[in-house]
C-alpha cells in the first residue's frame, strides 16, 4: 500500500495572517499606501508630479 502526502503551496489557513477587513484599519496598522515607483531627482528637487 501507498500513503498519499499532498504537499500544498499554500499555508494552512489557521497560521496565515488575517487580512484586514477595512481599509481604515489597514490605514492604522501600516500607515498610507506608497507608490512603487520612487520620484527622480528631478521631481524630487522641483516637486514635479
């Protein structure tokens, strides 16, 4: 006889972190969402948007 083992990519869900269910909540834990994408120097120096 075999044993089956399932190998799962994912976690189980009981160790996983919540997501929170409100942006505001979200907005107290981690603070404002940032662009990815970092100003040059340019924009940086003159305030460019």
């Amino acid at each position: 006889m075999h044993s089956l083992v399932y190998a799962r990519s994912r976690p189980h869900e009981s160790i996983l972190p919540r997501p929170h269910r409100d942006a505001h909540q979200r907005y107290l834990s981690y603070g404002p969402v940032l662009p990815m994408d970092q100003p040059g120097w340019l924009r940086r120096v003159f305030g460019w948007r």
